[in-house]
C-alpha cells in the first residue's frame, strides 16, 4: 500500500512540475500526450485506491456536480476597475499627477499588458486553493470555485518560492482563451452544431458562467495573474516583488510585464506593446501602468471605483481598408432584413474579416455605400466589424446607390418599413425562413432547451411542412422523425423525449422562448417577477400596466401589447398549453442575496429615499443600522458624508457610492 501512496505522489509531484513549466515558465519538457499517459496512470491508481484521492490531486480538476445556481462572494476589498489614458496626453497627465502626489521624480511603474478577458479573484489558504469568485460588481461577485478548479493553469497548492508562503493569499488575475484556441473552439462549435462566439473574451466569460463545470473543463480557459487582494503573513515592497514571489509559487504571469521609469519610457511601453499587439498570442486592448512601490500605492490611495497610483493605456481602434464585393440582405428572427457588406477578406488585430454590418438603409444612405468602394473598416471587441467610412476617392466609376430589395429576400413576400423605423421587415407570418429562426430561437439552450433540436433539423422539420408553429412541435410522434433524412430510430426517440421534458419550464424561458421583440432574458425574468408567473395576466395587460414594471420601458411595453393583439400568437401559445406547457412560478422577489448583511446609509441619496433604500435592503434579508462599526458590511455613501464614511476608511468597510448600490440590489 505504501509503495501505491509513494507512486501516486510522485505521479501527483511531476505533474504538477510539468504544469509549471508549460504555464508559468512556458517552457515545457514533455508533449501533451506524454501529459495524458502520466494523467491516465494517476488516474488508473486512483481508481484502483480511492481512500488515496486528495482535494489537490490533478485529477479533481474535472469537475463536480451541476450547480442550481451561483452563490454569492464578498470580496475583502473592493475590485477596482481602471481609469483610462486614451491617449499621450492623458498618461503624461497622469505621470505629473503621481509626481505632484508624491513629491519625487522620476516615478518608477509596473507596467502590464491589459488583458482583454475576465476579471477573477484566487483565494489560497496555508498554500491551498479554497475559492474564486467573478469580479461582480466589484464588491460582490458570484463563487465560480468549482469552475476554477478546472483551469489547469491555476495551481491547485501553491510551490516553494523564496518568501515564506501566505496564511491568506488573495490574487487577482484575468481568465483569457488564446487567439488560437479560440479559433479551435469555434470550429468546434460549428461541428457540434453549437453557437459561435463572438470573440475569445465572451468565449471566456461564458465558460465561466456555466453551472456544470464539467462544460468549463473542455474549454481552454487561462489565466495571467496581476493584483493582490488580502495578503496575510508575508509582505511585498513593490509590485514587481508581488509579481516576482506568485510567479515562484506556481501562478502565470504576463510575461510582458516590466518595470519602466518615467514617461519616456512608459510611453516606449506603450508603442512597444501596440505595435506587438498582433502578435501576442491572446488578445489585449491596452497596457497598464500601476506605481510600482506599494507604499507610494498607499499614500496616493483610491477613489470610489478607481485607484489613484494606476492608469490603462488606450490602443487605437484597429482600422484598415478593404473593399466591397457584395452587399446581401439577410433575414433575421423577426423578418428585419438586414444589409450586410461582403468585404474582400482582410486581417484586422489578428482576425481574417469578410463581414461588416450596415445596420439599416439610413445607414447606407448616410455612409452613401455602394458595390465595388474601398471601404475604412474598424474592430472593436466584436467579430463583426463595421465600416466607419467610404474613400470616396477610390470609388470606380460607374457605381450606384445601394437600395435594399423592397421583398424578402427568403420568400419574395413584400416588406415593410413603418414610419419613423429604421428596419424593413418581410410581413409574411409563414415566411418559412422567418419560421426556421423563430423555431431555432424557441429550442434554444436559454430558451426551451430541448437537446438534439439542431438548426439543420429544424430546417428540415419546416421543409417537410411538420412544423409551422411553435406548437407544432409537441405534436410530432417518433415515426415522423424517424422518417426524415439522416435520422436514427435512437434519436428519434431522444428528440421525442426532449421535447417532453421540456414542457415543464420556467415562466421566464417560455416568454423569452417566444421571440417577442426587444423581450430579452433579463425582460423576461422581470415580466416573470411581475405577473408572478401568471401567463392570463401577462397576456391581458394593457400597456400602463406593463409601463410601470420597474426596467420595462414603453418600447417593450408596446412590443408586447402588440405580440398579444396578433391573433396567431395568442392561438399558438393557447395550443402550447394545451399540448401540456406548464411553466414554474418565479421565486418571490429574490429575497436572501443581502441575508445577514448590515448597511449604514451617510449623506444624500440622489435618486432614491433613505426609506425607500432601507426597503430594498430589508426585503433582500439584509440591516440597516444608523452607525458605523466592526459588524458593518457596507457604508453607502453620498455627497456630504462625513465621520461615518471616515470611520468606515478607518475599519477597511467596503464605501459604496448610490449606483454601486443600485447594482447590488435586482
Ligand atoms: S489591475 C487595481 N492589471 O482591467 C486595479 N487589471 O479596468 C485593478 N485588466 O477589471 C485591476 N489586465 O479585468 C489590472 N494587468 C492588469 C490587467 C487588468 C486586464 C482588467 C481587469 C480589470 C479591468 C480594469
């Protein structure tokens, strides 16, 4: 038995080293597959003596059982975000700032690429890994631990390093897929007939955000560590030191990161860094320049939302030109048609891009863009790209006004544009392009959920005129399925199932299921909130009713007024019932998220009373009190505050403002 202990051990020991190496030191020694065979061998020995098995082993890294939902985390000290320097001028300011502050100069920075990804905390206790959070707000974040656990680039024990190793360890650091992955991954959705995403940082995101960790397992999440939270039982002198010491104990760093002294050599940083940005294997948006000596850090201090001793460097919007082949209109959900620009493929930050969005005819108009132009072309975060102008110089002769089709360009029926709206939309309620999308949308994973309900088989189901309407869904019976091309006996009978399960849902997944426009998930689980689930009421509610819901505005009021006043759609969603549809009621206000917690409120409220403030918090499980003390968990406060927002500076009481408030509660 001994022996099996020693052998695990050293399994556990060498995989730990080879991770270092690929992570931290970028340096590794062996293939992945040779990774795989030491993995499998650990795993193999495991299985063969359970009683063996350690939370830190590499093996517990492949996720746990599906959550129900997130909890919630209060960070120790707030998250801050970053002013921005969007130019030259504005990070010279910055510098005479620090040196004005600090009466020294030069001032020596840490500087740092700014990752374009999301923001995590890493907590370690004595060595281990015990939690994670999301950034949230900035105060209170969700407890995604169990994701965590499964980025390999985050260590799971912390190694030697030459400072002592921390009693509380908190660290801060940016969650990132790499440009190549995230190509993989994307490719790999098309073939799983999943969504594409959009770009590598709302690939990342969503990957953390999953409920079943072992979906954030198979995505290729990393991570570059860069701010501490809570330090107990060792200190650092700089930032670079900070770096320096969680670099050693197993914890990837940016290997950009340098320390530069003065604004002549912030700014060699900065161009460095844009001119490089291409090439760097993952995305980033800027550079960030943070005092380097933490005391200095201390006597510059924060503001509500933003240190006072950091700054984010700006890049450029990345721009270049490429020209028009073709402009297309294209059907969406709710029968807009949409002008999209063919452009003749080029590279912009690292991404080949054959679209751009024209938004709308206006838009064209404005922009006056037609076939054949050489077109300016910008890219912010998104994939999709669009133009900012035409080099009206470079148009070839003999080119024309671009106007979109007056009919639809899947089913020819006539569009139309009402008065004063920017889109056309086909009119044909059984355009059967329109009902594929409709279809798509409904069974989709935030909507109905129902598994295997793929778009080429929708396509087919509304070829094979199955299925016209959302209802018609839960008609179909394992033998037409079984029919259609391409279709096993076996998934016949999933699909039937799925299709089944997903009768009993949520109120607010049947609603956003339905496609009403401009009725998003967050609208839908507000309407669920508001009509406590009740479906007869939602669809009789006339639009002051709707109005005066808390975050429905008149647009959505009147998109619903409108969906309901449509015949058909009240048939269709009367039909779904009667097929069996029963939805789930909302949990009554989402009571609990503040339980325990104790508020002081100091100085004025702006858009809200004190007693309307004191509610809120109330009816969400939290206190309020009217002073300040050790048992306080926040301090809102508002212009005039005075010794009770100084008391809290004094304890380390996280100091709200009245918006960084307004965002904690629903
Ligand atoms: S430090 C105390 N360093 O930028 C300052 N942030 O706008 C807190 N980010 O939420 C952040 N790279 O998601 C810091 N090297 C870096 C960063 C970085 C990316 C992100 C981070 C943060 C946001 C602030």
């Amino acid at each position: 038995m001994s022996g099996v202990k020693s052998k695990i051990e050293k399994l556990r020991k060498e995989l730990d080293d080879h991770n270092y190496r690929y992570y931290v030191l970028d340096d590794p020694l062996i293939s992945d597959i040779e990774w795989d065979v030491l993995f499998r061998e650990l795993q193999t020995l495991e299985e063969a003596h359970p009683d063996l098995i350690t939370m830190d082993s590499p093996t517990q890294r492949v996720g746990g059982e599906p959550l129900s939902s997130f909890g919630n985390v209060t960070h120790r000290i707030p998250m801050l975000s970053l002013q921005n320097g969007m130019n030259e001028e504005e990070i010279r300011a910055f510098d005479e700032r620090m040196q004005k502050g600090l009466e020294t100069d030069p001032i020596e920075y840490a500087a740092e690429p700014k990752l374009d990804g999301v923001a995590v905390e890493l907590v370690y206790e004595k060595g281990k890994f015990v939690s994670g959070s999301t950034r949230g707000n900035g105060v209170v974040g969700e407890d995604i631990t169990q994701n965590l656990k499964t980025i390999r680039a985050i260590p799971l024990k912390l190694r030697k390093g030459q400072k002592i190793c921390p009693t509380l360890l908190e660290i801060r650091g940016e969650v990132f897929i790499s440009k190549k992955d995230f190509g993989k991954l994307n490719t790999n959705q098309e073939k799983a007939e999943e969504h594409r995403f959009a770009n590598p940082r709302n690939a990342a995101a969503g990957s953390l955000r999953q409920l079943d960790s072992g979906i954030t397992a198979k995505r290729p999440l990393s991570i570059y560590c860069y701010q501490p939270g809570v330090v107990e039982g060792t200190a650092f002198e700089t930032q670079a030191d900070f770096l320096n010491a969680i670099q050693q104990w197993g914890l990837p760093v940016n290997p950009e990161v340098k320390v530069v002294c003065g604004i002549d050599e912030m700014l060699k940083y900065q161009l460095h860094l844009e001119t490089m940005r291409d090439e760097l294997p993952y995305e980033i948006d800027g550079t960030v320049f943070k005092v380097n000596l933490l005391r200095q850090q201390d006597i510059l201090g924060n503001r509500s939302r933003t240190p006072r001793w950091a700054i984010a460097g700006k890049f450029k919007a990345q721009q270049v030109t490429t020209i028009v082949e073709e402009i297309i209109a294209s059907l969406g959900r709710t029968g807009a048609v949409t002008p999209v620009a063919k452009l003749k493929p080029v590279v912009v930050g690292g991404v080949t891009v054959t679209n751009a969005t024209l938004h709308n005819q206006d838009e064209i108009d404005r922009k006056d863009i037609r076939i054949g132009d050489t077109v300016l072309i910008q890219r912010a975060g998104d994939v999709i790209p669009k133009i900012v102008q035409v080099i009206k110089e470079k148009r070839p002769k003999k080119t024309v006004r671009y106007t979109l089709p007056k009919t639809c360009p899947e089913c020819n029926h006539k569009v139309h544009r009402p008065e004063g709206e920017a889109v056309a939309r086909c009119q044909n309620l059984s355009c059967p392009a329109q009902v594929k999308r409709k279809i798509q949308h409904f069974v989709s994973k935030n909507a109905m959920d129902i598994d295997g309900l793929g778009e080429k088989l929708v396509d087919q189901l509304v070829d094979a005129g199955l299925v016209k309407t959302i209802d018609n869904l839960y008609n179909l019976n394992e033998d037409q399925l079984a029919d259609l091309d391409r279709m096993a006996e076996k998934s016949a009978q999933n699909i039937v199932s799925a299709i089944t399960a997903s009768k009993n849902t949520d109120f607010h997944r049947f609603v956003f299921a339905l496609g009403i426009r401009n009725v998003g998930e967050h609208a839908a689980k507000v309407l669920g909130q508001a009509f406590h689930g009740d479906m007869d009421s939602f669809m009789s509610a006339g639009f002051e009713t709707l109005e005066t819901i808390d975050e429905i505005g008149p647009i959505v009021a009147e998109t619903v007024v409108k969906f309901w006043e449509n015949k058909q759609n009240r048939s269709v969603v009367t039909a779904c019932f009667s097929h069996g549809i029963s939805l789930k009621k909302p949990a009554e206000t989402s009571s609990g998220i503040l339980s325990g917690k104790r508020f002081v409120f100091t100085g004025a409220l702006e858009t809200m009373t004190r007693a309307g403030a004191k509610t809120a918090v109330e009816k969400l499980g939290g206190k309020v009190s009217g002073s300040v003390s050790n048992n306080t968990d926040f301090v809102v406060a508002g212009p005039g505050a005075g010794s009770k927002k100084n008391k809290a500076e004094k304890l380390g009481i996280p100091i709200l403002t009245e918006k960084d408030f307004k965002e904690m509660i629903p």
